[in-house]
C-alpha cells in the first residue's frame, strides 16, 4: 500500500519541471521578503508513553510560540494539532491537513518542539525530511533538537538526525512492547481491557476492569439462548427479535450513550442478523468466563490486526456473574454443530433433526416427506444411500420413530426415579455417597490399628523403664511400631482424599437427576428434551432403534456403587 509520502512523491514526479519552477519561485520570494508562513505542528500520544507534563500539548504550544516570538522572520498560519495520536505513524487527521496546506502553498516553513513530535517512525520521518521537504522547499524545524534546515552547511545536523529519528523509533517500540507486557498481565488476573462491555455486560463503574450484568440486554440473551433450546433456528430468532423492535447490540451501545463503532455497521437501520444471533450463541463470556487476546496488533508500527490461534487466547473463568449456565451454553454449542436446518414454512427444528445416525455407515438421517392418498408421511432414510454411496436405507416411519422415543425417555426416567427412591430408602439419601460408607468402614479400622500401636509404643516404653526389655530391645520395637503408625497415617489419609474426590465426582446421586425429574409426566416430544437427555440415536431398521442417553455412564456408575455397597453390607437393600 502506498503511503502519502508515496503519494506526494508520486504527484510531484508527474510534474517536476512545472512545480519545481514554482515552488523555486515562491522559495526564493519567500527568502528574500525574511517571511516564512509557518505551520506549528503538535503531537501528543498517551500510547507511546508520552505522559509528562513537559510533553503535553498546552507546554508545546507555549515553547513553540516563544521560539516564533524570538524569530519575526517566522509568521504563524496556523495551528496542527494531533492529541491522542501515535507517532509510529503518518495516518493523523491534522498532520494530512498540513500537508494539503503545503500542496496548495499556504505555507512553507513547519516548526515542532522536537523530532519525536513529528514522528516517531524513522523511516518515515527520514523520507520527509530528506527528500519530501528538500524538494518541496519547505523549511523544518525542530527546536529541542537544535535542527533547522534552513542552516546551510549543518554537517552536525544532517549526522544527528538519523540518529535521533532511530532513537525515537527504538524508544516507541521499547514502548509498545512494554505496554503489550502489561496488557497480558492484566488479561491472566482476569480483568476486562476492552474498550466496550460485550452485549449483555457493562463496565463496573467502580472498576472499569471488571463486568457487571446489563438487566435488560441479558434477558435478551436469556431469551436467544432459551428460543435456541427450544428448536429455533438463527434466522427465525433474528426475524423474532425484529418483530418485537429489540435494538441489535451495536444500535443498543449508541442508543445507550456510547460512542461504539464497529466493522459490522452496515447501514442506519440496524437490525438483527442470522450473524449476530450466532455470535451470541458461540459467546462463551456469558458463562463467566473471559476470554480476551483473540487478535494482536502486528507490530508498534502497523495498526491493523490478526487473528491468533485458540491456543494461545487467555482464558479466566470466573471473573463476572454468568448469565447462561455452562450447561445450556453447551448444550447450545452442540446444537450449532448438528444439523437443525428447517423449512420455510416452519420456525422450529424437528425434535429430532441432528440426533439420528445411520448404525451402518454412521452418517446422518435424512427426513423426507411422502404423500399417499392425498396423506403425507414423514420418514428418515440414510444420507449415504441417497447420495447413491453403499448403504442401505434404513427407512423409518418419522412419527412412529418419534413415539418410540418419547416412550424410552419416559422409562429411563422412571428408572432413576425408581433408582432414587430406594437408595434413600437404604440411608443414602442424595446428601451422601454411594461407595462413601465403604470408605469411612476403612478408615475406622485403619483408626482402631493405628491406636493399637500407640498404646504398643506406650506400653514398650514402661517395659524399657521397668528393665523388662533391654535398650537394644526397646530400640528396635520402637522403631518398628513407628514405622507401622507411619503407615496406618499413610493409608488413612490416601482413603480420605479418595473419599473427598469421591464427593465431587461420580460417586455421589448427581444433581442431574433432580432436572430429569421434571420430564418424567412429558406428554410430548420436544426438541429441549431430546436435547437435554440425548446424546444420538441409531437407526439399525425401521425396527430396531439404539438410544444413547447423555447420563450412561453417571448412570453405569450409580449402578456400580449401589451393588459394591450391596456386596459390602452383605445384605439386600429394601425395595418400596
């Protein structure tokens, strides 16, 4: 990409002979009237470091119109000003304002406090001042650095000046990596540096590196992940939004104040979009997690960004209130991946749509509609087959297929009901462990062995006192019995840490069940149920269908500590 340095090269080759004599004119015009029209330029970037009092915009502006008080041969034009913006670059809206003024010969002379306020990019600023300038017949000059082109025969100068266009290079850059350190240090603690809350969120107003929750914009999300539980598809969640006049994200941000411009804006009227309801979906930043580092700028000098790969995002769980719980953000992920495409005469997915597999080949179910006696049909046949591939059809009558799973869900949740209910009946009610009896009946024996030992060593010590053993004797058990308590210590302290990972884990009635509980009287298939409770489904023939649960193996587990329990106990648990 050319820059406008490039730009202005470019323009004055094309008219060289032509300008060159003007500008000649009005150079030797200007010199021999002792009048330059000068531009004062200013800069100040609180990115680059640039925060002390000497470099703020109101003492530049104060030292430059002393010099120019000092030198009548320099009138004052105007006045550029840059405040907030970096010198690595040359992209600055007063700087380019200044350089039209040159191209239309409003001024000729350009004065700054230093080189570091013209640019910090020593490339750029060695192309302006040592061939841009030179050929335009502008005057540079720079007063801290002692550097006026104007002065003929500064050998000095023309040596410093690269010098010093390096240093400023190398200081931004020291800069820019020292600022970039300081942002991941704050990303790992977990506090928010974005310049805007995502939707959903706003800043703390106590702490603007932490998030609270925006009420009404979190029951939007609420509501977007709830509809896509629910079976809706992105596009008919969008069309819903719409209807009802929610603002999307980025017409919410300005209609509540702030200043947000984005490159998704494309238009005045902002509506929501198949786009915008996805990102949210995939947003995990609802879940109280912060994910930030997903793109990094280049380098100090180009401002532009890429993406950098996942594994090297920064990831703090925990750092706000959740608004969707990890769970359903899950669920909703898995449904991203399935497909839950739909007709257009419908808004909501099938029941089914994304959970059938073919158990030959493995690939998806597809459904298709047949009409017999002015009567349609639904049925789901294997894709492979469709497509010509080596299958078979597995066809399966869809509302049958349906009935059938509807009828399995609502056995497996009476099982566990059933399960339930008589593992309370046993005394182990869901507060406690399955398995976790087993554990405590092992510590207590390992507690007894281990007091055994200490009355041992206690009793040995009277025996040593009383002459009943001798020194060598008494050494020697000593040891023994230490050694025998040591490793009681060991096994019972190994036993409490499996009893205490068995609390968090599988051992325990899982919470889960409590949620399936409230399917158990469903009279109908639907799409968040098959969700919840479904993993896939194979279809052997239209006969034959195998369903895998999402809870098998918790389920597998429950089974395998009741009977451990069981065979334990050595007696049967009561049945209601």
């Amino acid at each position: 990409m050319l820059t406008k340095a490039d730009s202005f090269l470019g323009l004055l080759s094309e008219r060289q002979n032509r300008f060159k004599e003007v500008i000649g004119v009005f150079y030797v015009f200007f010199r021999k009237n002792g009048q330059y029209r000068c531009a004062v330029y200013l800069r100040l970037s609180r990115s680059d470091g640039d925060q002390q009092e000497s470099n703020s915009i109101k003492n530049q502006r104060a030292l430059l119109n002393d010099y120019l008080g000092k030198h009548p041969e320099l009138h004052k034009v105007d006045e550029y000003v840059d405040d907030g913006y970096s010198g690595t670059n040359f992209e600055r809206p007063d700087f380019k304002r200044m350089m039209q003024d040159i191209e239309n010969r409003k001024i000729n002379c350009i004065v700054v406090k230093d080189l570091s306020r013209f640019g910090r990019n020593y490339i750029e600023t060695g192309r302006y001042l040592e061939r841009i300038f030179p050929f335009m017949g502008i005057r540079f000059i720079a007063i801290n650095d002692h550097y006026d082109s104007a002065e003929e025969n500064d050998d000095k100068g023309r040596i410093l000046i690269p010098f010093n266009n390096l240093i400023n290079d190398t200081y931004c850059r020291d800069i820019s990596m020292r600022v970039r350190s300081h942002l991941d240090v704050k990303r790992k603690e977990g506090q928010f540096i974005g310049s805007f809350a995502g939707y959903g969120y706003q800043k703390d107003p106590k702490d603007k590196n932490h998030l609270i929750i925006d009420e009404y914009a979190a029951g939007i999300v609420q509501e977007i992940f709830k509809l896509k539980l629910n079976g809706m598809s992105a596009q008919h969640i969008a069309n819903h939004l719409n209807e009802l006049g929610v603002l999307p994200p980025n017409e919410y941000k300005r209609a509540s104040g702030f200043n947000y411009t984005c490159g998704f804006r494309a238009g005045l009227n902002q509506k929501w979009t198949v786009v915008s309801v996805n990102r949210i979906l995939k947003n995990e930043s609802y879940t109280g997690t912060l994910i930030q580092g997903k793109r990094r700028k280049i380098n100090y000098k180009i401002k532009k960004s890429q993406d950098v790969g996942t594994e090297n995002w920064i990831r703090v769980e925990g750092t706000h209130d959740a608004i969707i719980s990890r769970g359903e953000f899950q669920q909703v992920q898995q449904l991203m991946e399935l497909d839950t495409r739909t007709s257009p005469s419908q808004k909501t997915v099938y029941p089914l749509s994304g959970f059938l597999r073919c158990a030959d080949c493995g690939q998806n179910m597809i459904r298709r509609t047949v009409t017999k006696k002015e009567k349609k049909y639904q049925y789901y046949h294997c894709s492979t087959y469709k497509n010509g591939g080596d299958c078979t059809p597995h066809m399966i009558n869809g509302e049958k297929l349906e009935e059938s799973v509807l009828a399995a869900i609502r056995h497996q949740i009476a099982l566990l009901v059933e399960a339930e209910q008589v593992l309370s009946h046993a005394d182990l009610a869901s507060s406690e462990q399955i398995g976790v009896k087993i554990l405590d009946g092992q510590i207590n024996a390992l507690e007894a062995e281990l007091e055994r030992y200490r009355n041992l060593k206690v009793r040995l010590y009277q025996d040593f006192c009383d002459d009943v053993v001798s020194k060598e004797e008494y050494s020697e058990m000593n040891a023994r019995f230490a050694q025998k308590i040591k490793e009681a210590q060991d096994k019972i302290q190994a036993i409490q840490d499996k009893k205490q990972e068995a609390v968090k884990h599988d051992m325990m009635l899982p919470g889960w069940l409590e949620e399936l509980k409230q399917y158990q009287h469903i009279k109908t298939l639907e799409r968040r149920v098959v969700v919840e409770l479904i993993d896939h489904i194979d279809i052997h023939s239209k006969e034959e269908i195998e369903i895998h649960f999402c809870f098998e193996d918790e389920l597998h587990s429950i089974t395998e500590k009741f009977m451990e329990y069981q065979a334990h106990n050595g007696k049967e648990v009561a049945e209601e």
